[in-house]
C-alpha cells in the first residue's frame, strides 16, 4: 500500500516529520452549533465575536469618592465642594449641579455630565454640608471611560480560539449570552488484546487488566470531543474489521491501542489495510515505535501501540495535536522548558525518547527534574508520579547529572 502522507522508507520516521504529515492530512471537522456562554467553556469559537456594545458602556468611576469638574480647581491651594448628591453603582445622580459642587460617588457609578475628575475619599476632609480638596488635587483622575475597555464594533475574541474563563467574562461583559462553537469531534475508542479484561472481573491465567482504555478516556476528556468508548476487541480479525467498519460510519477519529505492529496477533494493520487507507509507521520515538495513521472511509484512524507508556506518549504527540485541528483549533505542540537535570539518564542513540519525569521550579524561570521511576514502556507507576516528559534527542546518548534536558510539562502548577 502507498503511504498517503509520505513515501516510504527503511528508516524511521521521525516524530516532526510524522507530526507535519499528520497536520498536512486532517482538516477541522464540518459544522458548527450554537451554545449558552455557561456551557461554552473550552469550546473552540467558530465565529469571530465583535462587541454589540462598548465596554463599560458609561463613564464610570475607578475609585469610592466625589466626582468634581476640573474647573472648580483652585490653583495651589485647597478648595471647598459642596455635595449636592449621589451617584451610587446602579443608581445614577439624575440632580442638577452648580458651580463649586461636587457629587459623592461608589466605584462604578456612572460619572455625572458635568464632571470630568474624581478624587478618592481618603484625600478629601468632611466639612459638614461639603468636603475639602487638597491643594494638589489632579484634574481627570479615576474614571473609567466608555469603550476603555473595548469599543462597540471592536473584536473581541477571534474564531478559532479555545474560549477561557477569561473569554467567558469578556463576552458576558458585552452581553453576549451564546456563541457559534465548532461541532464536538466524535471519537470512539477501543483496545485489542485477547489477554484484556475489564474491570470488576477476576483475572484468569495470563490476563491482564485493559489499562489503556481508563488512560485514553481521560486524556480525552475534552469539551470538544463526543467520546464512546467502544471496549475491547478480540484479536479476531473478522471481529475487527465489523467493528472497525461500523465505528468509521459514526465517527470522525477512531483510536484503537495494541495490535499495531507485526506480532501474529497483531490484526490491526492487516485489516485496516482491507479497510482503509492507513500508514503503518515505524517511528524514531521511545517509547511507541509502531504507529498507524490514516482514514477508514471518511474516518480518521489512529492505532496506537499497545503498551500503556507508548499510549500516553503517541496520544500527546500525535494524537492531541491532530484532535486540536480536527476541533478548528489552531495548531499547537506541547510546550517545552529547559530543566536541569538531577541525575544521570541512561539512553541509546536512534530514537528520541520520552521518559517520565518530576519538575519542578526553584526559582523563576529555573527548573530541575529527576526521573519519576522506572522506565519500560509497561510502568504506569513512574508515569502516575510524573509531572513531565524528559525529552531526549534521538541522537543523544545519554544525560550526566547536572546538565540541562529538555521537559514537556503535563501540568502548569509547581509542586509545593
Ligand atoms: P500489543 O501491541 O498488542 O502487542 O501489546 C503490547 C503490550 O501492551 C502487551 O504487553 C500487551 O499486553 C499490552 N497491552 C495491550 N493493550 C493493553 C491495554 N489495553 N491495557 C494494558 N496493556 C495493554
Ligand atoms: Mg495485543
């Protein structure tokens, strides 16, 4: 079969180049719906969103105080306003004012026309009926002009973006109650393996329990993502290819673990080649080496190998990346920091490595790390304590303590 991304060679491929042919064959899937702001959280806007109205959308005051007009100022020395009213946050001053008088206003009240400052109550002294200002007192203070914000008509958010929690404010401050979204990817995810038992159920002789499918539904726990979990599948090739062609009627991404590479029970790359148009790679990554890209009918298609390390490590690579522009985003790596390493790693040259780390920062900007344990492509242990991956290039031969490595955080938080 011809590779549909990219010709075919002995060597292995390497991760930028599997990940450039990944990104050069997905396109964000079709569709887009309408949701309420509440349920619009992490969801990817497919509209670009202008504010209706400016923000705030009436002069306003900064600070609790008196709003005052720069005229009454009295050059060099204190002055002496009389209060002629309130402006309270919600409840506008609506009085008249004549010259020398100020109103006592809250922190958002709207400014009155006639008032171009505001002075904080802490400088001014009660006088009974007025208060007196300071002979320093500064014109065009403390307030927050109309649109100071964003002006009517101005973009707020772009299309495409993922929506924050900080989006989610900025928008319900222009009174936007719901936005265009991307349609959800609908995946669906199994695992293969005739050693595979689920949950509940006691082991037999040489089972195992299905590991991969609990890690892969969390790692896809995403708002914009409609995720089925389709179970497992025997190692029966007749099996496969029924699930495997139903699956590919429903969904936009199906992702399957084990049976990836060249085992006599390794069904998936024969039948996904009677099925679909899929590339079995041979990847210069550690652990994850065999990996299976391509489409079953108008379905994306991912096998990721079978040992739950690979799993993890293809899923953040390959995998979320792709799911990212399949969901409209913009395209995006794992971001990568520069760490000093605590102790020596043992690795071998050829295939660029992701081994499970713990970071943490000691300073601003300084981080080190240390490995998080055991290193096979079978312990969850280490990868459970880890907080990163340590990034070693394929041609590095191993890491001396004290030199500086590369990480890939999983979390954004530094352990205490
Ligand atoms: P395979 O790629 O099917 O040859 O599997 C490689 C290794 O990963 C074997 O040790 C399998 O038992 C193990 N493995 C495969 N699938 C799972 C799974 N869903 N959960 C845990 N381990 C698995
Ligand atoms: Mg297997």
């Amino acid at each position: 079969m011809t590779d549909i991304c990219y010709p075919h060679t002995a060597e292995l491929l390497s991760v930028e180049q599997a990940r450039q042919n990944i990104r050069l064959a997905v396109r964000p899937v079709d569709g887009q719906e309408r949701v309420p702001l509440l349920g619009a959280l992490g969801r990817v806007l497919a509209d670009t969103v202008c504010s209706p109205i400016d923000i705030p959308p009436q002069r306003n005051a900064a600070m609790d105080g008196y709003a005052f007009a720069s005229a009454d100022i009295a050059k060099n020395q204190e002055f002496t306003l009389h209060v002629a009213g309130t402006s309270w946050a919600g409840k506008p001053y609506s009085g008249l004012i004549e010259k020398n008088q100020c109103v006592r206003i809250f922190t958002g009240a709207v400014v009155p026309d006639f008032a171009d400052s505001v002075i904080a109550q802490e400088q001014v002294t009660g006088t009974g009926t007025g208060v007196r200002l300071p002979n320093d007192t500064k014109p065009y203070k403390n307030i927050r002009a109309a649109g100071s914000d964003a002006r009517r008509g101005e973009t707020l958010i772009a299309s495409t973006q993922k929506l924050t929690a900080r989006d989610l404010g900025l928008l319900a401050a222009a009174g936007i109650a719901a936005v265009k979204v991307k349609n959800r990817v609908k995946i669906g995810f199994f695992s293969t393996g005739d050693e595979l038992t689920g949950l509940g159920q006691t082991l037999a002789p040489g089972q195992i329990y299905d590991s991969n499918r609990y890690m892969l539904a969390g790692l896809l726990d995403d708002p914009n993502h409609s995720i089925t979990d389709l179970g497992v599948i025997k190692d029966d090739p007749d099996l496969l290819e029924q699930t495997l062609a139903s699956a590919a009627e429903t969904f936009d991404v199906l992702i399957s673990s084990g049976g990836a590479s060249v085992g006599d029970a390794d069904f998936v790359n024969r039948t996904l080649q009677k099925c679909g148009q899929v590339n079995f790679w041979k990847l210069a990554i550690k652990p994850g080496k065999p990996l299976a890209f391509g489409r079953v009918k108008n379905c994306w298609f991912f096998g990721l190998p079978g040992n739950p390390i690979a799993v993890l490590v293809t899923y953040r690579q390959f995998v979320e990346p792709a799911l990212r522009q399949l969901a409209g985003a913009p395209c995006a790596t794992p971001l990568q920091l520069k760490a000093r390493c605590e102790t020596a790693l043992r690795k071998s040259p050829g295939r660029q490595e992701y081994q499970r780390g713990i970071f943490r920062q000691t300073a601003p900007g300084e981080f080190t790390v240390k490995p998080a344990g055991q290193q096979d492509s079978h312990q969850l242990k280490a990868a459970s304590l880890a907080n990163c991956f340590i990034v070693l290039d394929s041609d590095s031969s191993g890491v001396s303590a004290g030199d500086m490595v590369t990480v890939e955080p999983f979390e954004v938080w530094n352990p205490g």
